[in-house]
C-alpha cells in the first residue's frame, strides 16, 4: 500500500489495522515523522515504544525481527521505530519478511521513519505492493497547506485560532509541522484550554507564551551559514544556545532550507533565479522578507553539486545528533561551521 501525504490523514487509520509494516519516506522529514507518531497512536495495541537506529539494523539485519518477535520483560504488547537514513533499513526489513514467510511466527509493529529516502528507494519498492506494509511519501509542506494543519491541531487541543495566527505560527515554526504543535499545545495549557471548554487565543496570548518569531528563532542562524557569512555564524550560534533553542529543531530548518533550494534549483533548470514569477515564488515557499537571501543561496549552492553535498552533510549530522544526544549541542556547531565553509566555497 502507497499513500502520500495528501491522503494519508484520510486513509492512514485503515492502515494501521490492516498493516504491520510501515515505512515514511520523503523530503519532508518532520512532516513524516509526526505522521509516524500519528499512525503509533492509531495501532489497535501499540503497548510499549522500542527504538533502534539505521545503524543498529544494518549492521545486525536479522536483530529486528528478533526484536519484534520478543515479548517486552512482563509480557506487554510493543511496537519498533526505526530511525534510518536512505535505504539503512532494507536488508532487516527483507530478513524480517523473508523470516516471516518461512514460519518465524507474528512480528509487532514495525515503523521506519527515513530521512533522504522516498518511494523510489529499494526499500520502498521492497513494501510497496505488500498488502502488510504501507510506504508513506511525504513532500515539503508549503503555507497554504501548513495553515489548515494548524488550525486543525488548535481545534483538537480546545484553541480558537483564526487564520492570521495560525499562519504567523505556521511562519515562525518554519513549516515544520512538530514544532506548530508544540506552540499550540503550549497555547492550550496556557488558555486552560481543552476540546470540551474551548478558549479563542489572540496576539497576546501568542506573545505571553513566547513564540519563537522568525526574527528570534532559527533564521538568522540558518541565512548566516546557508550564505556563507563566516563573520556572523559565531555570534549566531552563541546566540542559539542564550535562547535555548533544540539542537535537533535547529537542524530540521536546515534541512528545510536545503530541500527547498533543491526544489528551486529543480524548478529553474539552467534560468538565473531572477525568472521566477510571483505564482512560482509562492508555490516554492519564498517569502518577501527573505527572497534575496534565498535567491543568494540558489546560485551559491547550485554550483559544483554542493547541493548534494549539503544533503548528504545534513543526513550525516541529523544522525549523530540522534545517537549522541549528550554532545548534540557542540556537535551540531561544528557541523554548521563547516556547512558555512562550504558554503563559502560557493562564492568563488
């Protein structure tokens, strides 16, 4: 079974009762993701979360279906999450359905969230036409599909937004669909607000809790690396750790970032930037306050295949910030420094 994420809120529920397997997929890797959690919490009995890495399962094929096979210590029901990269989870998936076929007996749940990868990856193509698995295909979200979505979250938490505040939080969360919700969950708890006693939230409310605004959140971060500005990414990283802001949450704007600039680079081909329309900047997400420091980052990253190099270099840090949780702080500032060197290349 195949869904992207224009039907998956319609038929993603049906999936979680009539599947064992699932594997998200796509550019839009937070979109993915809090739709993995999503579907977890449709499972007819999801019992107790067991997390493993790509890593974990490439190097050891045959460890996740020995895990989904196992019971948990009292005999409680359980399901696996995965978090790989590209095609890290193929071969534990093969074995775990070669296994299966041969008797091995009933595996639990098994949820693969992939960054980098999508539905032409082997490991989609291995799932896709099983009537046990679901491969879902999620592309980046642009504002006038993450306004409902927030609308949506505020409704199910007992907020009353209207459309200007749910886009400025849609805005100020950068598109990314986890972050909207962690605004608007902490808009509800500060309204007292809840499905049965609905509040209307306003301006205020969005200041009191602290919203991280574009101007005070990951932008100015993410324009001085992704542009090269070696003389402000110092202060900017300071910056980031006065704020307090997640190392992983400051990494998902990048990784937004570099999608939308591979998307840019798709769409013009060999034109200079400057060809795009107004309809073309507004489908591509190139908002007026930032349009020329993305259309500077189009022509510096396109160059010499540094986009690739990007994808590849943010795929690399997101999963050592994952596995090193203790040092992701310092780690993602190195790694951001030498994006801002190559980005830097780029000028030349």
């Amino acid at each position: 079974m195949k869904l992207t994420s224009r039907d998956f809120a319609s038929k993603g529920r049906s999936a979680a009762d009539a599947c064992s397997i699932f594997f998200f997929c796509g550019q839009d890797e937070a979109g993915a993701s809090a739709a993995a959690a999503e579907l977890a919490s449709w499972l007819p009995d999801a019992g107790e979360r067991v997390e493993m890495s790509g890593a974990d399962v490439r190097s050891d094929p045959a460890r996740l279906g020995d895990e989904a096979r196992s019971t948990s210590l009292f005999g409680d029901t359980r399901h696996i999450w995965v978090r790989a990269a590209g095609d890290e989870a193929h071969e534990a998936l093969k074995t775990l359905i070669e296994t299966g076929d041969m008797g091995a007996g009933e595996a639990c749940p098994v949820i693969v969230v992939a960054t980098s990868a999508t539905d032409k990856s082997r490991t989609a193509k291995l799932l896709e036409k099983r009537k046990d698995a679901l491969v879902a295909l999620f592309y980046p979200p642009d504002l006038i599909s993450v306004v409902p979505t927030v609308r949506a979250m505020a409704d199910a938490a007992g907020v009353r937004l209207s459309g200007d505040l749910a886009e400025r939080i849609a805005r100020a969360s950068n598109l990314d669909v986890r972050l909207a919700q962690s605004e608007v969950t902490k808009l509800a708890l500060y309204l007292d607000a809840n499905p049965q006693s609905p509040k209307n939230a306003g301006p205020e409310e969005l200041e009191a809790i602290g919203a991280v605004s574009e101007e005070d959140g990951f932008m100015p971060l993410v324009n001085a690396v992704m542009s090269g500005q070696g003389n402000k990414v110092a202060s900017e990283i300071a910056r980031m750790k006065q704020l307090g802001l997640n190392p992983v949450g400051v990494l998902l704007a990048f990784e937004r970032r570099a999608a939308q600039l591979a998307r840019i680079a798709a769409v013009l081909g060999s034109r200079p930037y400057g060809d795009l329309d107004k309809g073309e900047k507004a489908r591509l997400g190139i908002f007026w306050k930032e349009e020329r420091e993305i259309g500077q980052q189009v022509m510096r990253w396109r160059q010499k295949n540094l986009l690739d190099r990007l994808t590849h270099g943010l795929t690399r840090l997101h999963r050592d910030l994952l596995t090193n949780s203790q040092a992701a702080e310092l780690l993602l500032a190195q790694g951001l420094t030498s994006l801002a060197q190559l980005a830097g290349a780029g000028r030349r």
